[in-house]
C-alpha cells in the first residue's frame, strides 16, 4: 500500500510575466519543496496549483514535468478532480499514463449531487485507474460535504486509500473511529493539523508547507514521539502564518510570499488577483 507520508504540499503553480507556465521556476519549486522544505508528497493541480484556470493540456504537461522532475524524490498526486465525472475519467487515466503516483479527487462543485451522486462519482473514478485515490472534501468550496457515512462507504473500494477533510474536526475524528486500517485521513487545513493528529489523523495537506515546511514536519513528529507540549508551542508560533495565508483567496498570498522569499513564482490568474498594498504589508509582517 502507497504511503504519501505525514506532509503533503499542495503546489503552487509558478507563472511568468506573460502568465504561462514558467517551467524554470517550477523545476526549483519542486527541488525546494522536497529538499528544502522537506514534502513528501506534491499535490500538482489542485486548488492551490489553481485548476480552475489551467487547460487540460497545461495539466497534463504538469504531470509530466513533476514526475519527471521529482524523479522519486517525492510522490506526485495529480488533481484530477471536477465536477465532470467522464472528463475526470479522462483526465485521470491521461495521468497514470504520465507517471503519477496517485490521485486527488475534489467533491463535485456547483451541480450539488446528493449523497449517491457523490458515492457513484468517485466509485466510477476509482474504477476507471488502478493509480489509489485520495479524496477532497471541501465544503466551503463545492457546496457539498460527503458524510461521515458516505466516506466510510467510498473506504472500502480498495484503491481509495486516503481523504484530505476540511470539513470539521468531528468528521476527522468519525471517519477514523470506523474507517478500515489502511485507509487514511489527513487534514486539508493547516491551522488544524495538531487537532487533527490528537483525533487520529495521519497527516496534512498543506499550503503553509511552502514556507514553513520543516516546522511543520517537526511539528508532527514531535506529536508522533510524545512531545506534546513542544509540538504544541510549534502550533501556536506557526498559528499565524497558518491564518494569515489565508486572508486572501489561496494561493494568492503564498504565492506573493514565495516571491518575497527569493522563490519568483509570478502572480495569479484571473479572476484571482494580487494581494494590495495592505494586503502584501501583513504578508511580509508574517514572513
């Protein structure tokens, strides 16, 4: 059974002035992410990466590259996730074909399916790759929140191997208490990735990671090892930065953040656009 590790970053996606991909800046990223930062698995294509505005064949491109870049230094999850199941199907096999190592599988947005919809949706992703599945619940973005139940359901199709959960802590705690042994849980917000380790999740898929990524790591492990009281003063120092990351739409403010530590990754696509001047002045307090 794969392993994607104990931290997940969730990959920018580096632009040049013209706003395409600037290949350059994304080899350094990844050589960043994984020896700097210390990642042990890429999320390329996901919210952060900002699918919502990349082609297809921009997407497949970045597959590609990651795999080949990171060179099995890293696992490389691809997004692959929309709200098209058959164009999901497709993008998905397009990335096993690409090397990737698994998948990322975001609920449904906007046409609000109910709870079978969203069973049968990722069932026929599932069954359409033989790459394992982790799925993203995001309420706050799609509208709707997979159930407890439904999870647990999805959990025992063997390729769906893990979840990224924001929905709340209780869910957290609920799909661990009765998910099978293999299957695991991690927290797809950064400010809850101590709370979520202390309920029984494995891990986090996080933004903060371009930045902080050590800490975060010493974080967990000092919570792995019964350090509790030092992973939890590594929380409350990181705590801001966690928030505050967060006061502009992602990724806007951990692109300019990377930016403004020596890592030029450009700005955002619309219909994001660059943090303003009060904006950018708390971004660089943070840093």
């Amino acid at each position: 059974m794969i392993d994607f590790g104990r931290m997940i970053t969730a990959m920018v996606t580096p632009f040049d002035n013209q706003g395409k991909i600037d290949w350059d800046q994304a080899a350094s990223l990844i050589d960043y992410l994984v020896e700097e930062q210390q990642s042990d698995s890429l999320v390329v294509c996901g919210t952060t990466g900002e699918s919502p505005t990349l082609t297809d064949e921009e997407k497949l491109e970045l597959f590609s590259f990651a795999v080949k870049h990171a060179a099995g230094r890293c696992k490389i999850i691809a997004g692959t996730g929309s709200n098209n199941t058959a164009h999901s199907i497709h993008l998905t096999k397009q990335a096993q074909e690409q090397g990737a190592d698994g998948i990322l599988l975001v609920a449904p947005y906007y046409n609000k399916p109910n709870q079978e919809g969203l069973y049968q949706h990722f069932k026929a992703i599932a069954e359409a790759t033989t790459l394992p599945v982790m799925l993203y619940n995001v309420p706050s973005r799609t509208a709707v929140s997979l159930t407890v139940e439904t999870t647990l359901r999805l959990a025992q199709i063997p390729n769906i191997v893990a979840t990224k959960e924001c929905a709340s802590l209780d869910q957290v705690a609920s799909v661990v208490l009765a998910a099978p042994s293999h299957f695991k849980v991690y927290s797809g917000d950064d400010s809850c990735a101590l709370p979520a380790l202390a309920v029984g999740a494995y891990g986090i898929v996080s933004v903060a990671s371009h930045i902080a990524g050590r800490s975060i790591q010493s974080m967990i492990h000092c919570y792995l090892e019964g350090k509790v009281a030092e992973a939890g003063k590594l929380h409350r120092e990181l705590l801001p930065l966690f928030k505050g990351l967060f006061e502009c739409p992602n990724p806007v403010a951990v692109k300019y953040a990377l930016s403004e530590t020596g890592h030029p990754v450009g700005s955002v696509r619309l219909p994001l656009v660059p943090p303003n001047e009060q904006e950018a002045s708390r971004i660089r307090d943070l840093l």
